[in-house]
C-alpha cells in the first residue's frame, strides 16, 4: 500500500463527514499499522535529521509548553566561510528525549513524499492550505500543557501509542487574531482516549486539549493543520474586489460635512450590500482563494527546457486546488497556483488524468487526449514553465 492509497478521505467518512462533523465535533477512526505503509517511520525520520540541516522553531524539543535551548542537543560549527549552524548531537538528543522531551519537526510535508501526498490529498477535499508537523516522545510528560489550535487538525497516529484529553472549546471559533481570548478549560476532559498506529482523531479549532505518550513507550504521529477560511477571510476578498469601484478607492471625507460624510457611507454601504446579496458570492470567493492557492513547487532537473516526448516521462501537478473547465471556442482553461492557461480542448482528458494528483505517465496523457507524445510533452512544458506541474514522480 502507498501513501496515495492510504486514504484520509474515507477514513474519516468522505462528504458526510463535511456535512456532519467538520468544524462541530471531534472524531475518531480506528485502523491498524498496515495501513500506514508509504507513510513515514522512524527511519524516514532518522534520515530526515541525519541529512537536513534545521534551525529553531522549524526543529524543536519542547517539555511542559516550554521550548528548550538549542544548545542543549546541538553545538554550532563555523564553517570556513565563517557561516554558523547547528549540528544535531544525537548523545545528546537522545538524553533529552529520554528526559521527558517531545520532539517537533514542522512543515514535515516539504520533506517527505508520503506526508506530502497526504497533505495534498486533505487540501484537494478540503479545498484549503495545509501544513503537517510531525511529533515523537517517549515519557508521560506533556510537550505543550492543555492548549487550543487556532485551526482544525487531523492527527494521523504512525506508531506507538499517545493519550487524547479533549476539554472542549470555551470559545466558539477563535482565531490567532481576535478580539477575545477562550476562558480556561473545565478541569475535567470531556474525552479520554489513546491513538494507536493507525487510529485518525480529527479535532476543530479551538478545542482545548493535551497530549502524552504513554510512560515508557514511544510514539509518532503526525498533525496536519488544516488552515481555515473565515468570514473575516471573506470581508478582506470583498475589500480587495470593490477597488474596482471609484467611491472604494476614494479618501474618506474626513474634514467633509456630515451630508457629505453619510453620502460617502451609502455609496459604499451600498456597494457592499449589492455583493453581498449576490447568489454566487460565496462560489466566487472559494474560486478565487482556489486559483490563488500556494503551489507545492518542485523541480524537474535534468529537465531544464523542454520536456521531452518520452513515453515513460512522469507528470504531476504541484497544486491540489485545480480549476478546469471549458472555454470559448473549442478550448479547456486551467486554473491552478496562481496561473490560468488556455488549451485546444482536446487537452481537457491529459489534463483531467493529472488533477486527480498521481503521477502519469506521458504516453498515458497522450492516449487519453489522443494526441502524439510531442504535443502532449509541449503541454506539461507549459505547466512546468507555469510552475503547476513537475516532471518526476517524488
């Protein structure tokens, strides 16, 4: 089984999870080691800290809410061009986390391709960002106190065991910047649970919670930070849509009469009001966010020019959130990553194939669109090129 088989989606029950669960309630699925394979182990992590070099916060140890001192489980070297870095001691590492330390990697998904398919695979359903941090410990001490995320998870439990106390949220939906901050969790949790390797917990934002592994038995998961779109998300589109009209991006009539201050705050009280009646407001935001999202770039060295018409060649998109739909005149328009390309329709099956997010080989992109591997190479150039696509299949 791989990564892409291993299906986050299902498991935590697809659309009716979105109708039902998502943002209101936490949720757990069992499942079982097996079903992790292609995802990371402790050797992916091993070679990870072994041939990466990471500066705080990106790697931490962290102990009872409390960050450690680097100097603590690493020395700094000065190269001879006078450049200092860090250099992991694993004696050391291993002293700490033996100690009660819990190990922190963030942005795991940049690292490795089965985290990365992953996190791709909840931001094609979720149609959002998403970034994994992976965590490992060893003792019942807690790396982080009873705390509150400021968006949702989906914890993914690779090995071992690790103690869940859910209290709740005091606030509903807080943000990292609001007006406000949640009161205290009640003292007792309103769930208690242990994750074993290949148990998902999904949890919403502003859940109060802590976590330990069990005393004396190590543990590895991974929490993918699922971003959220808020409606203060949609108030700051709508500010940047409306600069089309003049009374937007007019002063304010600060030293104006009072006629001529209300005269400006009906213009553009109506000029809001008219959007937000819209049917489609919402639809056209989502796109927006959609076509703009943050792609997964990736090289495709050695192919530095053109991609050649091999029939074995490997194509994927490094953007979940596609857009693909029919054009003017016989054509297909691809949105993705910020980009927006115009084909021959023709096209549109290759370029279907690819938005399911598996690699695919160029003679299969050809057949599918029934045309030769030459035109088919010339259009994954211009998705290179466009830095939606990526030749190789990591």
């Amino acid at each position: 089984m791989t990564a892409e088989q291993f299906s986050v989606v299902e498991r935590l029950g697809g659309d009716d999870f979105l109708a039902q669960t998502l943002g209101r309630s936490f949720k757990v699925v069992r499942g079982d080691a097996a079903s992790l394979a292609g995802l990371l182990s402790w050797d992916d992590l091993n070679a990870i800290l072994t041939y990466h070099r990471f500066e705080a916060p990106r790697f931490r140890l962290a102990t009872d809410g409390e960050q450690l001192p680097t100097h603590l489980y690493s020395r700094p070297v000065v190269t001879r061009r006078s450049t200092v870095w860090h250099q992991l001691q694993p004696s050391e590492l291993h002293k700490q986390l033996a100690d009660g330390a819990t190990l922190v990697l963030d942005a795991v998904d940049e690292l490795h391709p089965g985290i990365g398919g992953l996190a791709a695979q909840l931001e094609r359903w979720l149609r959002t960002g998403v970034q994994v941090n992976l965590y490992a410990s060893w003792t019942g001490i807690e790396g982080f106190g009873v705390h509150w995320d400021d968006h949702d998870v989906v914890v993914v439990q690779l090995d071992g065991a690790k103690r869940w106390r859910l209290y709740g949220p005091t606030r509903t939906a807080p943000m990292h910047r609001d007006v406000d901050v949640p009161e205290p969790p009640p003292e007792e949790p309103v769930a208690d649970l242990v994750l074993n390797a290949g148990d998902v917990l999904y949890l919403p934002r502003g859940w109060w919670h802590a976590v330990a592994a069990s005393e004396g038995q190590h543990s590895l998961h991974v929490t993918c930070g699922v971003q959220s779109t808020t409606g203060a998300d949609l108030i700051t589109w709508l500010s940047e849509t409306l600069r089309a009209h003049e009374a937007v991006r007019a002063d304010i009539p600060r030293f104006g009469t009072a006629a001529e201050q209300r005269a400006f705050l009906d213009t553009i009280g109506k000029l809001v009001a008219a959007e937000l009646e819209s049917t489609d407001l919402v639809t056209r935001f989502a796109a927006t966010r959609d076509a703009t999202e943050r792609a997964r770039l990736a090289p495709s060295l050695p192919y530095i020019t053109a991609a050649p018409p091999d029939p074995d060649l490997l194509v994927r998109l490094v953007t979940s959130r596609v857009s693909l739909a029919a054009g003017a005149e016989s054509t297909v328009r691809l949105v993705a990553g910020g980009e927006e390309w115009t084909f021959a329709a023709k096209a549109g099956p290759m370029l279907a194939l690819l938005i399911g997010g598996v690699p695919q080989r160029l003679v299969d992109l050809a057949k599918a669109a029934d045309i030769t591997l030459p035109q088919a190479a010339s259009v994954v150039t211009e998705l290179v090129e466009g830095q939606a696509a990526a030749i190789g299949g990591a």
